[in-house]
C-alpha cells in the first residue's frame, strides 16, 4: 500500500499556453511498485537454434579463448580449471556450466530506504535512468557538456519518478570535477539525493572500494550486513571482441568478493565489434558474457550475477551504432533466452540513436523496450533519458520515457477478466443504440479504468489549439521543471549523513584516486 502522503497531488496551475490545466493532465504518476511481468517471453529462435549458439559459444571458449589482461585474474581461472597462453585463457564447456550454475536466479537489492528495495530475476522487471552521458540537452538549454548542475538535476528527477528502481550510473558525466574526485561527490549525491539503489563504475580498485563504503554508510549498516544484502551493482563491459581488461576484472574481484552484483554486459556491434549476423554477434555475446560471469564464481561461489545483452548492428552505410532496429529486438528476445536456459537473471535496455526528441526517439525505443519486456528482462538499464546512442541525457526523453515505463507497467498489470469485469448487467442496462458513460459499472470503475499519460495530450483539435497547441517535448520541458521545483530531498539519517560527508572529505583529502591529468 502506497501512504496517503505519498500519492501523487492534484493541483491547479497555469500553463506557458495561457490556459488553466490541472497537474494531472501535466503530471500524474503512478505509485512506486515492483513490477513482474505475467505473460511468457516471446521465443524467437527455437530450442535446437538456441542450442546451436550456446555450443558456438561454447566452441569460442575453448577454442580460441578470451584475452584476460590482469594476471591475478588469469591467476585464478586457472586454478579453477582453465588454461591460459599467455594472456589468452580458454574454458572447458564443462568448466562453464559447473561455474555458473551457481549463479542466483532471484537476489534482492537493497536500497538505503527498505520501501525501495526490489527483486532481481524470474519475472520481476525493474527501471533505471540513463547513465554515462557527456553531454546533457534540453528545449531550452541545448546540447553542452556534462556538469555537475545537470548532474543534479537528472538524480532529483530520478528520485521524483515512481517508475525508475535505480540509478543506472552518473546519468551525465560531471565533467567539471576532476576524475581524481569525481566519484566521491556523485556517489555521496546517490545516497543524498536519492534514497534509491544505485551503480557503481569499475574503473579501478579504490573507486570500487569507496563506493561499496559509500553504500554501506548511506544504508547504516555494518560491513558483515552489507555482504550478506547486495546494496549496490556494477557493469562490467567486456571489450569486444573477446577481450576482459584490468579494470573490469578487478571490479569483478572487488564486488563479487562482498556479493554485490555484477551485470556482465558484451558491447557486440554486429558488423563492427561482432560478426555482421545476428546469430554470430549473439556467439560472442554469450561467450563473453558466460567468461566474465563464471570468474564471478570463481572469486565467490553464489555472488549474485546478471546476463547483460547489449547486441545491436551498425550502420552499415556509415559505421554509426543503430538502436531500437529490427535485429536489436531480436537480439533482446535471444538474449533473454538465452539468459533462461542458464537460470540467470536477464538485463537490457531502453536505448535510440535519435539525435533530437523527435519522432525517431519515440519509436527507437518503444521498439527496444518491446524488445527488453518481451525478452522477459529483470534489469532495465538506460530507461529513461537516453538519446544520441548514449551520447546525450535528455531532460525532456527522461519524460517521455517515463510515460513509455508507465504504459509498459499498466500493459504488465494485464486485464481483469472476472463476473463483475464483463459488464453483462451494463451492456443489458443500456441494450441497442445506447452508451455507457453514466451506468454504475462506469461510474465506479471510471477514475482507475484506463492509464492516465503523463504526456499524451487526448484534447481535440480545437481545444488543443486554444491551450497553445503544446508538443509532446514542450509539455515534457513543463513537467520536468515542474517535478525540480516540487523536488524534496528524501530524510537521511544525521549520523549517516556525518559520517558520509567525513568520509568524502577525507578521500578528497586524501587525493582520491591516481589520474593521468
């Protein structure tokens, strides 16, 4: 049950078109739940062209192996049971499937606030913000380089939605902190802005370690307890093709040591860092995917993991990444096959190569969150906001996207079909040539029938025009100044948030972490 102060508000207030509009038709959401999905995943590729890339997969592996570049890594495959030439390990398929099959097929994140944790795997399905941008574009202010003011901004927005679980990671890079620091002041913002899970990049050992820290004071908890509650996740990218570097594998060491989760995730371009075909760029996908998560197991048995696919192709005309494509849904569907037959929770993503909010934004990623749902995802990354193919955050796509999260959340509720749903004593009451605004079956059920958008606007043409004929983007400009002004930081501890900011001082003190400039 959502508490009465936490429903969302009907107000009234003036709209930039000069008309009088109630808050919901610019912004009403829907409470925070944990979404599962009810319906099967599709299955694109039929079980013996299932089993035909899981034995290619497995003939990469042993054959021609993955470049593993951190000795300590390499170190420990082969104790485990590979074998390695140089900084090429090769795996026995029988190796793989005993190492993975440790793997959770359900875990649960925890939140700094117990009210916002959720599940991982089997049917459950979670929403998170974009992540990793350097630049920020909005209506008004453009397209510029990442800043810690968007940076904000993007977290409070993030805080305001109900719909997103978690925070993908910086959804704009704060190019104005040095890096030396720059993960100690975004991710104490995480725990301060926010009272959500959040992400972790792993981009060497102490940032790893600060973050974990980070997280645990941020949830109050001692240090046995946060190993026994994965509170904070990363993703480890494999550098394709066929490639683990030094800073993914020892963020593998550093997170799946204290059983936080690992969301292992093969950039795989087809026809660039991949094979042309769909069917090969999954082969390397699912390769490199199984390599990364079965060292999960070797560092410790059970840390929790996830199957990331990220396949999509390119532009074949210009090398450019293509998203929400055809074969990017296809690809998500297997995927998600895939990630089944291992018993594996599954990730993937809302992504568009839209360079405005336009109409290609909208059915870029409609098309790849079809894609991510129908897979059957638990781990939605880059939900909301992302445009340019990760290039840019965008306040108002992060509007858009959240509506398109709703839908998707109201088409996963699915339809009540029971004695009263029928409506058999309506269609009697009101028989041949009549309509059904005013019978009882409407007038109980009229307020909660159908999803209210955030966005769309429903008004005819007329009324439409007289309001300042609103855009889809003009509207999400309103709102999301609107959710910043309502903005309210979530309570935070005051021993925590001393001991927080001790800490982030003293690192910074400290110089952070060792940079090139």
């Amino acid at each position: 049950m959502v508490p009465e102060d936490k429903k969302p508000r009907r107000r009234r207030r003036r709209s930039s078109g000069g008309s009088t509009e109630s808050a919901s038709a610019a912004f009403e959401q829907l409470p925070w739940k944990q979404h599962s999905m009810p319906f099967k995943p599709t299955d694109v590729a039929t079980e013996e062209q299932l089993e035909l890339i899981h034995d290619g997969s497995m003939r990469v592996l042993e054959q021609i192996g993955i470049d593993v570049l951190l000795p300590k890594a390499r170190e420990m495959m082969v104790a485990a049971g590979a074998t390695a030439d140089g900084e090429r390990v090769r795996f026995g398929r029988e190796l793989i499937s005993e190492l993975i099959s440790t793997v959770p097929e359900q875990f649960t994140m925890h939140a700094r606030n117990p009210e916002r944790n959720f599940q991982v795997g089997k049917s459950f399905v979670n929403f998170g913000t974009v992540a990793s941008a350097p630049n920020t574009n909005s209506l008004d202010g453009g397209r510029r380089p990442g800043n810690v003011e968007d940076f904000k901004k993007f977290m409070r927005l993030m805080q305001s939605l109900n719909i997103m679980h978690f925070t993908s990671g910086y959804p704009v890079e704060p190019v104005d902190l040095h890096p030396s620091v720059r993960h100690l002041h975004c991710l104490s913002d995480c725990v301060t802005l926010t009272d959500k899970v959040f992400h972790c990049y792993s981009l060497g050992q102490q940032r790893n370690l600060d973050a974990i820290e980070i997280a645990r004071i941020g949830r109050g908890v001692s240090t046995d307890q946060f190993a026994q509650e994965p509170s904070i996740f990363t993703i480890i990218n494999s550098n394709s093709p066929l490639k683990l570097d030094d800073y993914m594998l020892q963020g593998i060491i550093e997170m799946s040591s204290r059983n936080q989760p690992v969301v292992l995730t093969p950039f795989t371009l087809a026809g660039a860092m991949a094979p042309v075909t769909i069917a090969g760029a999954l082969v390397q996908q699912n390769a490199e995917a199984l390599a990364g998560i079965a060292f999960t197991q070797i560092v410790r048995k059970g840390a929790p993991a996830v199957y990331g696919g990220f396949t999509s192709n390119v532009d074949m005309k210009s090398g450019a990444p293509a998203f929400g494509t055809p074969e990017y849904v296809l690809a998500a569907q297997i995927s998600g096959q895939l990630a089944r037959r291992y018993n594996m929770p599954f990730r993937s993503s809302n992504v568009c190569a839209a360079n405005s909010v336009d109409a290609q934004a909208g059915y870029e990623s409609t098309m790849a969150l079809w894609g991510a749902i129908s897979g059957g995802t638990n781990f939605v990354m880059h939900g909301a906001g992302w445009m340019e193919g990760g290039l840019s955050a965008s306040f108002e796509k992060m509007i858009i996207d959240a509506d398109l999260l709703q839908m998707m959340s109201s088409y996963m509720a699915g339809v009540e079909i029971n004695e009263e749903s029928l409506g058999l004593d309506a269609i009697l009451d009101v028989g041949p040539g009549g309509h059904f605004f005013g019978t009882p079956h409407t007038m109980s059920r009229y307020k909660t029938a159908f999803y209210s958008p955030i966005i769309s606007d429903w008004r005819n043409f007329e009324s439409w025009e007289e309001a300042g004929s609103p855009t889809a983007v003009q509207k999400a400009n309103r709102v999301y100044k609107q959710l910043l002004t309502e903005y309210e930081e979530p309570a935070l501890d005051v021993s925590r948030r001393e001991e927080l900011e001790a800490f982030v001082a003293k690192r910074v003190e400290e110089g952070g972490v060792a940079t090139d400039f």
